[in-house]
C-alpha cells in the first residue's frame, strides 16, 4: 500500500498549503441601502445618462412615448406589460373598470398590503439588503415590506405550498458572483406589476448580480401557464446609497386606516 493510499485510508490527506489557501472564492456582499435607478418600463431605460434619442442640445426635449401611464389603466396596457391568456385578460378588464370608477377594491396600495413579488423589486422608496452565509432579507420602504431568500439549502414544504403570501417562498444559491433566486407560493390577490393579475402556478426566477461598483442588478422572469401566454421579463437596477443618504423612513401606512382620527 503506498503512502498516500494509506494517508486516504486514515482520513488524514494533506492538501497543499497553496491550494488551501486558494479556496472556494467567496459570493458578493450585496449588504446596504439602494435607490432604483431611473429605467422606463420593463427596465429599458438608460443607465449612462446620455441624452434621449432624437434630443437636440438646447432645444426642447422630446415629447414623452405614451404607454399607459395611468394607473387605472384608462390608457389601456403597456406594450411591454406581462402578455396575458384570454381568462386572465378578462379579469384585468374587470379590474380595469373598477379603477376607473374610482373604486379601491383591487388597489392594493390604498388598502396598505404589500407591493408582492415581484412588484416589490420595483423599490420605489428604496430598499435595505441584510445578508449572512445563510440568509439575504430584502426590505422595501413601501409598505414596510419584506422578503427572505433562504441560502442554506432547504426547500418549501407542502404546508409552505398551501399557504401563500405576497413575498412567497425564496430559495437561492450562488453562480459564481450571481445569486440566482426562485420564488414560489405567491398570494393570487398580488399583482405581476401594476394591477396584472396571475395565478396560483406563478413562480419568479431571478439573477441578481453586480454590474458596476455598488451597481446591483435584478433580472426577473415570471412563469405563469395559467395566465400567461409567454414568460415575461424585466430588469430592475438599484444603486447602493452611500453614507449620510442610507437609511430608510418608517411606512406606516396603516395609519391611513384608522378612521377613529
């Protein structure tokens, strides 16, 4: 038997100091607090701050493209929004109608629940990342809402299944310097974005890496048989707030229900 074979056999292998030192390289701190970055719809605005197509220097700046900018989708949809099967575009039109009557009922916003996934990437107000070895908790300003992406290998049960909730269900790992996320068992009263509706087959894949110093990028992809006729995708980006500008304000916004004031 020789040396080494022996050495394996007794479990006491000795692995060069070189090579122990090179290790496995550690993921990204994605820790801090992040502002969106100006985008249009569907994350395909400019990042470099160059000046819109057809500007001119001094002169009046193009007249703005209409896409449904409307939140009670009196302009109709945006050509970019989440294409939707013929059962799931008639309960939009539904929903449709009652905004436009003034009505609150499908406002999620006005009855103070939060944003869900993935609207809630969306940061309006900013959001916090609060990350271990084992955990990364995602906290958005509006409406004080959160979610968890669990990294330490566990996956959803059937009582986690049965019990859905706006966040829904995080689990995660990491590619490389890419932390790749699906989301599952999502609340049907959540929106996809805006006031789309989905189903209880929606799950949410995401990528979320940095592109630039303290430049973090989501990609999103929602998959829905049920309501959607294709995937729909976006990208949102945030950049990390620095020193004097990171902290976020409390919501509150069930205060705004209490009818006793």
């Amino acid at each position: 038997m020789s040396v080494l074979s022996a050495a394996i056999l007794s479990g006491h292998v000795l692995i060069p100091a070189r090579l122990a030192a090179q290790g496995a390289p550690s993921p990204p701190d994605f820790s801090g607090v992040y502002f969106p970055v100006q985008q249009g719809r569907g994350g395909q605005g400019q990042r470099t701050g160059a000046p819109p197509a057809g500007a001119q220097r001094g002169g009046p700046p193009p007249r703005p493209t209409v896409s449904a900018p409307l939140s009670d989708g009196s302009q109709g949809r945006s050509p970019d929004a989440p294409t939707l099967t013929p059962e799931y575009m008639a309960k939009w039109e539904m929903m449709r109608k009652s905004r436009i009557a003034g009505s609150y009922e499908y406002d999620n916003n006005a009855k103070c629940l939060p944003p869900g996934m993935p609207a809630m990437m969306g940061m309006a107000y900013g959001m916090e990342v609060m990350q271990t070895k084992d955990k990364i908790t995602f906290f958005s300003e509006l409406n004080d809402a959160l979610r968890r992406v669990y990294l330490d290998g566990r996956k959803p049960t059937a009582k986690i299944l049965d019990d859905p909730t706006y966040a829904g269900y995080s689990t995660g790992h990491w590619e490389g310097d890419t932390l790749v996320v699906d989301t599952v068992s999502l609340h049907t009263s959540s929106f996809i974005e805006g006031f789309t509706p989905h189903s209880d087959a929606m799950t949410v894949k995401e990528r979320i890496r940095f592109i630039g110093p303290d430049v973090l990028e989501d990609r999103i992809v929602v998959t829905d048989p049920k309501a959607l006729t294709k995937p729909w995708e976006t990208v949102r980006t945030y950049k990390k707030a620095m020193p004097g500008n990171d902290q976020l304000r409390e919501f509150a916004c069930p205060e705004g229900l209490d009818k006793t004031k």
